[in-house]
C-alpha cells in the first residue's frame, strides 16, 4: 500500500543543513497500523509529511498504491496534534468541512457525518461550536472529518499527545475500534511507547540524526488491547521494554 525505498530529506538553511532522515525503506500493508516511533527531532514528522505529498524527499521516493507521491491525495487523510477546528462552525459542519472543500455533494455525507459522530461518542454533539467542547472531543471531531472523504490511508501526527492519559486511552480505543471496522491503513507517529504498544502491528523506531530505522518491532497482542484490567499486562510490558532499549540505545 505504502512503499519508501531509499528514502532522505534535507534540510538547508541560513545555519547550515540538518539530514533529517536517511536511508529509509519501509513497506506498509493495506490494512496495517504502523507506528513510527522516536524521540522528537528523529525525523517523525518529516516522515508523515514525505508520504502525505507535502514534501518533497531529497532522495529515493515514496509510492502509495504503486503510484509515486508528488502532491497530497485524496484517499490520504492527515491529522494533528491540534484539532483545528473551525470555531464559527458547528460539530456536524467541521467534520462536513472536506465535503465542502471538495465539492462533493452534502447530502451523500450528511448520514456518513452522523455515523462517524455517534461512533466516536458525540451523539447529540452536531449542533455545539468547538469552544462547546473538551480538547478530547474536539479531536474526536477532527477525527471524524479525517475520515468523511473513506479515507484507504490515515497520516497522524501525534493525535492525542496534547491530551491527558484517561482521554488519550479512551481515544485509543475509539482509534482501534475504527481502523478494525474500516480496515484503513494507518501510519501512526508518537514519542509515546505505551500508545505505540496500544495501537500497532508494527513499530517503526526511528534513531536521531540523521533518522534512520533503528528497528522494527511486531506487536503480536490481540484486540481489541486495553491498558486496564484484562489487558495483556505480561506482554504489554515485555513490548515496552524492549521498545525502550531500542530507543535508549
Ligand atoms: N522545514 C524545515 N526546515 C529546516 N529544518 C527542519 C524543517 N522541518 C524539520 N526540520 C529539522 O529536521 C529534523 C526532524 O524534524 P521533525 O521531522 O519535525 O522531527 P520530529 O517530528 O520527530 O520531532 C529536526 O532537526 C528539525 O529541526
Ligand atoms: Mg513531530
């Protein structure tokens, strides 16, 4: 679904050039949560955005669906850490928002805008304007907008690190509960061990400077996965140390 093959970005500037990621080859599968994972300034972000089409690579090149990646596509959707919402618009029409953006017709997205509200737990929620909300709700609107367009490919930036533990756990679990029932391919960056032991079928380490895949760790717990009481707790932990190694090595 996703292919980097020799993948690096550059920076340059008035201060010199900073090699933000080198050598990068990763395949990710239709259907797979991958989480990209690394402590910040590894290259996490440049990453997403090389695959999203938002910027070039220096070298080497990234294809999704077999086509090379030159400008963004539709069947990729990105989120972020801040939900950027629009405040003058309601719930129901920022998540709308693509709809618009596109010029596809509302009326065909209008039930799909309802169905992602109410499984995300904002039923009732359409008609508030943003600043109505809490930070966990807004991004669970900004999650819904993400995926109103059916989205095959997800880019998130560190969604929920702007949110506190119980809402980000809680935003996990509506997370997984998607990407089962819409099999979307997801790529997933965090600086978060636990989230990426949550989340992922595979985690992606990155190293500093320049970033480079250090190693990548299959995640082999069933799901829907949990951190509270019939959690795997033995093989969660047993993830998240070795998770911790690779990146304090
Ligand atoms: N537009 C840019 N111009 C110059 N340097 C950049 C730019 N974007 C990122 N960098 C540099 O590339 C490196 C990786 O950045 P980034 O991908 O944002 O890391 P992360 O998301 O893992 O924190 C950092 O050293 C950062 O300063
Ligand atoms: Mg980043």
């Amino acid at each position: 679904m996703i292919r980097l093959s020799g993948v690096s970005r550059t920076f340059s500037g008035r201060s010199g050039t900073v090699e933000a990621l080198s050598g990068i080859d990763l395949d990710v599968a239709e259907g797979e949560f991958v989480a990209v994972l690394g402590r910040s300034g590894c290259g996490k972000s440049t990453l997403l955005r090389l695959v999203a089409g938002l910027l070039p690579a220096t070298t080497g090149e990234v294809r999704v669906s077999g086509d090379r990646v030159t400008k963004p596509r539709r069947d990729m959707a990105m989120m972020f850490q801040k939900p950027a919402l629009l405040p003058w618009r309601t719930v129901l029409d920022n998540v709308l928002l693509p709809v618009q953006f596109f010029g596809w017709k509302r009326a065909e997205h209008r039930d799909r805008a309802h169905e992602l509200l109410a499984m995300t737990g904002l039923n009732g929620f359409e008609k508030r304007l943003p600043h109505e909300l809490s930070g966990g709700m807004q991004q669970r609107v900004a999650l819904c907008r993400s995926l109103i367009g059916n989205p095959r490919v997800m880019l998130m930036d560190e969604p929920f690190s702007a949110l506190d533990a119980l809402t980000r756990e809680e935003l996990s679990g509506e997370l997984q509960r998607v990407h089962m029932e819409l099999n979307t391919t997801i790529v997933f960056v965090t600086h978060s061990i636990d989230e990426a032991v949550l989340l992922a079928d595979r985690v992606v380490v990155l190293s500093p400077r320049p970033g480079r895949i250090r190693e990548i760790l299959e995640i082999k717990i069933p799901r829907p996965r949990t951190l509270g009481r019939g959690a795997h707790l033995e093989d969660v932990a047993r993830c998240s140390a070795e998770l911790h190694e690779l990146l304090m090595a």
